[in-house]
C-alpha cells in the first residue's frame, strides 16, 4: 500500500487545490493522517473510494473528537477488494461554537449515517449534506452534546428515595438550575 | 413486484438509503415494534410503516441502553475500562477484552508473550463458537420453533461457559485480559477440560446442521429474505459473518492477522445470495472452522509467562497520539480509538461497534417484506444493545 505521503501527492495531482495536510502520529503505532480542508473534503473522499489503486470502499469508523478549540471528525478507511489500511482522515471545526459545520460523507460511505449522526448527537457537529440528522442515543428534546469535555451532568436528586433536609435542598437546587437553563424543559419524548 | 424491482425504481443512487412508496390507497399503519418486543434482543425499537402487512418504512430507535460509557471511559485510567468493556457485547466479553487491549498495545507498543497470545485465541474462538451457536438458536427461536433449538445451543454455550468460569472466575464478565497478555495462566488441568469440551463440539454443530439446514419450513422462511447485495454491505460497513454472507471475503483474522492468526490454517465460509438463510449457514460453518483453530491451538500452546515482563499494566502515560485497534469479533469488526494526550486517561476513547453499523441497512433489507420477515431479518444480524447503544 501506498505510504500516506504518497496518499496525499496522489489526492493533490487528481484534485488540483486539494488542502490536505500531513498530520504525524508519535505513538508506537505509527498511523499517521491526512487532514483536509472541508470545502475540499467530498471531492478527495470521492476519489479515494473511486481510484483504482486505492479502493478506500470499506469505512470502518467515524469518531468525533472535542479539543479545547476545535471539534474534530475522523474517519479510518480500509479497502475491502485489496485489502489494506487504515488510510486516516481528519477534518475540523473553525471553532466549537457557532461554526461547527462539516461535510458530510455519508453520501460516499452509507457506514457513515449512524456513526455521524450520534457524533452530532454527543458532539454537536452539524453535518451539511446528511441525508437524515437526527439524534441518535439522547432523546430529540435534549439540549447540549454530553460527550463535550465540558458538559455538565444534570444533578439529578433522584436516586435517593426518602427525601430529607439535605435532599430536597439539592433537588430546589436542581428545579432551579433547570429553569434558569431550559435544559430539560420537558421530559423524555416518544418521538 | 420483486423486491430489486422497488429498490431500482426508487432510489436514485444505488448507495443511497432506499425509499418505497405506498402502492394501496396511501393508508399507511404505523407500529412501533420494541422496545418491549421480544425480538428485539433488548430494548430497541423500530418504527415500522405498514401498507397491508408490507414494510414501506423502517426507522430503527437506538438510546435505551445508552449509557455513555465512550464518556466514563474518558474519566477513568486505561486498566479501570477494561472490566467495563465486558458490558458492551455480554453475550462475547472475551472478544471485547481483547480488542481494548489490543488498542491499547497498539499505543504503547508492547509486546504480547505466546502463550497469552495462544490462551487469546482458544478464548476467542470459544466465544466466537458459543456466539453463533445462541444466536442462531436465537433466529430459529423467532421463527416459532419455541424452546428446542436455543436450548441445544445454550447447552453447548453453558459448557463453554463453565470453561470461562474455571478459568477466570466469572461466566460472563471475565475481565480477563491484560495490556501486554493475561490474567492468569491456563493450568494443565484446564487444557484438558477445554479439549474435551472442543472435541465434542464439532458432534454438536453436525446435529445442529442436520435438524435445521434442510428444514423445510427454516427454507421457505429464511431463502431469499432480507437479501444484501455484496457492493450496499462493503459501502454500508458491514462486517462479520453478514458481510461474509453476501460474498465478500473479508475477515480480520485473515486481512490483519492480528496476534498469531496468521499461523493457524482454516477457510473463511462465504455466501452466495445474502439472504437470511446464508446468514445462518455462515455461522454453522464458521464453527466448524472455529472447531479447526481451537484443536490447532490447544495442541500448538506452548509454555511460558502469560504477561510480557515488561508489561505495564497500571499507572502508566502513554505518550501523546493515537491508536486504531480492530479485531474480528464474532458480530463484526470490533475497533477501538484511542487517543492519548500524555495523561493517565485516554483523552478519547472510541468504539467502533459492529452491532450499530451493521443496522445501518436494517431498513434496506427489509423493504418490501412482510412484518413478520422482519423479525427474522432483524435476527440474522445479530446485534447485543449493550454495545449498539453503549
């Protein structure tokens, strides 16, 4: 297989403008990856499924990632007809925000549409061009992306079942916080 | 009207997820199978559209098992995960112990001793074995044959669990593996039991195969149901014995030959038409060649320490970057994502659950078919909720 150096002059000959950077693993493992610009993203996905030599057809895993400026997807490609990989691609956010939009790939790889879907779910990564964003583990009333390092549990008060002093004054608490956020405003929907 | 027929009309990139319009006087019925059905395998449910007793609409529900264990993961130090991955497939923690560490090895770059690499492999396949076995006794049991079958299955299962029990402790979450090997040393005694137990599987699967294979009512159910066709599984990611069921040879046991694979000789099944019925012929002869490892392992297994001396298991900080560690669980590729940012936790831990992807096409099977088919189509995947929802 092709060394991600090569990858990467390969994308940069086929898709003229293509800004792709080479991102350097120093684990032991040794999986370094590429990381492109999302205008440019599609384009370069559609190529490596499509380019004899490469046949990146198989995505295995979409994985979101909260950095203290950035929210970050990457995608791990194997190819099933000639067996090799991974070939790892990365794209991220301006920011972790108002500017949290990113292509989407499932329009390449249908392995995406779960996998994106529960990253906007837990991350709050807006994917443009997916066929069906919705939240996929949390319920849709639910408001923020439990998996961000900085999200906040809500402080349930009700595991314990005999209120007392100190318990229903965590629970006033808590009937508090919720009203000031709107977190929660309504329960678990059906929908 | 055929099923491909709907599906070519309909769609307009072959990739695309499929649609179906009503063909009666457009009233539809809509249900919601799960998450109390118990087909389902858990809590799960699927909002099914119904035109007569046709699926048009299939919308899968995930979250009620959901538990954010990606998130406590990041909380705790690397070891504090490992009994906790035994939660994410119950029905295979030992596959699930074994791709967590092999991530994890994968990002500090140790070295795994033989004997831990062959005791990975008997387990493995043991689970992989008992796997396929349930879950077909599973399938047949939501075809109406009530009881029988998945109790020949769960007596090979508990025999096999009894093994996992002398050896680690715990039938079902046996928290047994280790960064660099495992736990505890198989002793003579065990070897013993488990070749005893091996050599008698393979009387199991023949009688298996016999009372079901060419059972005339599993053939009018299963054949032709829930077809996938081999280019929609690879695009979709789907893995394990349902990709291998649509033809395409691709098993990480072969592709990576991750531990000592690589030595062991056996032949990876493939179907020929992707339907349900191929789905659980593949299982049937993955366990006969599981059957095959495990003899080559039990009499290969040498001598020695089952931790690296080296190994670290607590405590350590690896350095910053990341690691992909995939194996060939026995639903489909198991991977973790690890990504260390020089702390003693992982700064992100990710699971690549082949239960969840493998759903991904839930709905495309199962267009066109009678609701009652998709139960059955929904069984052939095999999937646990513990790791769909996670």
């Amino acid at each position: 297989m092709k060394s991600v150096e090569e990858i990467k002059s390969a994308i940069e000959a086929a898709i003229p403008g293509a800004a792709v950077e080479l991102v350097s693993n120093p684990s032991p493992s040794g999986q370094h990856s590429l990381r492109l610009a999302p205008e440019c993203a599609v384009a370069v996905a559609k190529f490596l499924r499509d380019d004899a030599e490469l046949a990146l057809d198989f995505l295995s895993n979409v994985t979101g990632i909260d950095w203290p400026d950035s929210l970050e997807v990457v995608y791990h490609l194997y190819s099933v007809t000639k067996k090799h990989g991974p070939v790892i691609i990365r794209m991220h956010t301006v920011n972790r925000t108002d500017q949290v939009e990113l292509p989407s790939l499932t329009p390449i790889w249908r392995s995406a549409e779960f996998q994106e879907r529960e990253i906007f779910d837990l991350f709050g990564i807006i994917f443009t061009g997916h066929p069906d964003l919705r939240r996929l583990l949390m319920w849709e009333s639910f408001k923020d992306h439990p998996m961000r390092k900085d999200y906040v549990e809500p402080d349930d008060f009700e595991y314990e079942p005999t209120a007392h002093d100190e318990v229903l004054k965590r629970a006033q608490a808590h009937k508090d916080r919720e009203q000031g956020s709107g977190i929660r405003e309504q329960g678990p929907t059906t929908a | 009207m055929s099923l491909t027929e709907i599906k070519n009309e309909k769609l307009e990139g072959w990739n695309r997820p499929a649609r179906m319009e009503s063909g009666g006087d457009g009233e539809l019925l809509e249900v919601a199978m799960g998450p109390h059905h118990p087909s389902t395998h858990g809590v799960f449910r699927m909002d099914v559209a119904l035109d007569g007793e046709r699926v048009v609409r299939l919308k899968p529900v995930f979250g009620y098992l959901h538990r954010n264990h990606e998130k406590i993961a990041e909380g705790q130090s690397y070891l504090a995960s490992m009994p906790y991955t035994d939660r994410l497939d119950y029905i295979c923690p030992i596959t699930n112990n074994w791709a967590y560490a092999l991530a994890v090895e994968k990002l500090t770059g140790q070295e795994v001793p033989e004997r831990a690499e062959y005791l990975r492999v008997i387990l493995g396949e043991l689970t992989r074995f008992q796997n396929h076995a349930s879950s077909i006794g599973f399938l047949i049991q939501e075809m109406g044959a009530s009881g029988t079958p998945l109790m020949y299955a769960f007596r090979e299962r508990e025999k096999i669990l009894d093994l996992f029990e002398e050896l680690t402790g715990a039938r079902m979450m046996v928290n047994y593996m280790r960064f660099g090997g495992c736990r505890v040393d198989a002793s003579p005694q065990w070897l013993d039991h488990a070749r005893k137990v091996v050599a008698a599987l393979a009387g199991f699967v023949d009688e298996f195969e016999r009372f079901l294979a060419t059972n005339e009512i599993l053939m009018a159910r299963t054949q032709g149901v829930g077809v996938l066709r081999p280019e929609l599984a690879v695009n979709a990611g789907v893995t394990g014995p349902m990709l291998r069921a649509s033809g395409v040879n691709y098993d990480i046991r072969k592709v990576d030959g991750y531990g000592i694979y690589s030595r062991f000789n056996f032949r990876v099944p493939l179907g020929d038409h992707g339907d349900v019925y191929d789905r659980f012929m593949i299982r049937i002869l993955e366990m006969r060649e599981s059957i095959g490892i495990l003899q080559q392992a039990l009499k290969d297994i040498p001598a020695g320490p089952v931790m690296s001396p080296t190994a670290k298991i607590r405590g350590f900080r690896p350095k910053p970057g990341e690691a992909y560690g995939r194996i060939e669980a026995p639903k489909g590729e198991l991977g973790f994502y690890l990504i260390s940012d020089g702390g003693s936790n992982p700064y992100r831990y990710r699971i690549r659950p082949p239960s969840l992807i493998n759903l991904t096409i839930l709905e495309d099977m199962c267009l066109g078919h009678d609701i009652a088919d998709v139960v059955l189509i929904f069984g052939s995947v095999d999937i646990v909720l513990g790791e769909v929802d996670r």
